[in-house]
C-alpha cells in the first residue's frame, strides 16, 4: 500500500501546481483550449498554425475525456474554449450557463471502430468477434464522461449486445487510454475512434467501423466566464477557416461541405 503521507505530499504539489498555472494564465492574455482527447494530435497542428497566423495570442491546451472537461468548467478552472466530442455534452455545459450558446458550432465529424492488438485473430461481424472471444478484454471508455464509450455502449444497446458483452470492459477514462491499452496489448480490443487508430497503425488491427446511433461530432464553443472572449471568438473563427479545415480532413476527421 503506498504511503498516506507521501500521498497527501504528493497531492498537495499537484495542487499547488495548478494554482500557480491558473494564476500566473490570469494575467497573461493567453488562450486555454479545453479539449477532447482524440483531439490532441491534431490540435498541435491547429496550435502552430493558430499561433503562426494570430501573432499577438499564445496558446495552450488540455486534454481530457469530454465528461472530464466539463466538471473542470463547472468547477472554475480559467478554460476560454472548450471542444466535446459530442453534442450531448456540449448541451449540458449551454444547459448549465457555462457557454456562450451563440458562440457554439460544429467544427468536426468522426467515426467510430473497432480494433485489435496485434496477434489476436477475428472473424465475423462487428460484435460477433466480441461475442465469440469469452476471455477477451475489451477497453472501453467510461460511457458517463467520455464520448466515445457512449458511442459504443448505445450502439450495442441498439444491436441487443450490451448486457453480453459489459461483463469484458475495462473503462478507461478517456478515449486515448483506450488506445493506449490495446496498443500495448494490455487488452485484445477497443473502441475507438478512425482518427486515433491512424495513430498507432503500426501496433493494433483495425477491425470494423462500428455503426452508431447518432452522428459523431465536435461542438465548440466561448465559456462564459473566459476573460479574453474576443481572442476566443478569434480562435473559433480561425478554426472554421479553409486552413484549419484542410487539416482536421488531412488527419482524418470529416467536415460540412461549407
């Protein structure tokens, strides 16, 4: 068992940490991203090219499951944008008067697939292979905060699965932990999403595209609370621009035909 004051220790640095971040953030005018995990490759893209074109607006990020995200918000943490990975949560945060709804749009589409670590042999349709494969662990991330696990959970609902397979999930709190475990062969499946399994195509099978029940979708919007709105309405528009479009699409998300 680890030691319960080196724990304490230990959390009090991380709080203190953060504090320090969030102050010294609060007087610079730079911007805070709040962002879906599977969104993190391809923000740093986003980053050099944002900061390349804006000059004067530095930027920085998080990363974390969308659910996540949100409670950061509602807890105060100095975010300016936030991005989900799915509209439902967006709604909640408009809902809970914690973004500005006019300010909310789609910049993104996604998919979601199934996909292996290397070696474990699949046949058969999409959940069938989970089905038939009685000892198998499959990492899923948790439905209640992360996008990408609801996805799974209600498309499986839908095929009439979820009570067979729930039993073989590991929850992960994010959709790039999912990735991470099948990647290193610490589980023989996960759902993620087409984008993050580009990634690591070199270290998992891709399997199948599961079919879900609503359209996958990255909603953006101002937090109320931010103190440099005009920067954050800058970033949103530069995220809707033909640049930032042409490389969400080269890194394998979808956009509107805007």
């Amino acid at each position: 068992m680890r030691n319960p004051q080196s724990y304490l220790r230990a959390c009090a640095f991380v709080g203190f940490f953060f504090s320090m971040f969030f102050s010294n953030r609060a007087l610079s005018d730079d911007l805070l991203v709040s962002a879906a995990s599977s969104l993190s490759t391809v923000m740093s893209e986003l980053v050099i090219e944002f900061r390349r074109q804006s000059g004067d607006i530095d930027l920085a990020t998080n990363f974390s499951g969308s659910g996540t995200l949100l409670r950061q918000i509602q807890r105060g943490a100095p975010v300016d944008v936030f991005i989900s990975a799915d509209t439902e949560t967006m709604q909640r945060a408009v809902d809970m008067r914690l973004i500005d709804e006019e300010t909310v749009t789609s910049i993104a589409g996604n998919k979601l697939v199934l996909v292996s670590t290397l070696g474990v042999e699949s046949s058969g349709s999409t959940f069938d292979v989970l089905l038939n494969q009685s000892r198998s662990k499959i990492a899923l991330g948790h439905p209640e905060s992360v996008p990408a696990g609801r996805y799974a959970k209600l498309s499986m609902q839908s095929a009439g699965v979820w009570e067979s397979i729930k039993g073989k999930l590991i929850l992960t709190q994010n959709v790039r932990q999912s990735l991470d475990y099948v990647s290193r062969g610490e589980v023989d499946y996960a759902f993620v999403y087409a984008t993050d399994a580009t990634t690591r195509s070199n270290d998992i099978n891709l399997l199948f595209e599961v079919a879900t029940t609503e359209p996958i979708s990255y909603p953006i919007g101002v937090v109320r609370d931010s103190s440099n709105k005009a920067a954050a309405k800058k970033f949103i528009s530069f995220i809707k621009s033909a640049r930032a479009r042409e490389i969400l699409v080269s890194n394998g998300f979808t956009v509107s035909g805007k």
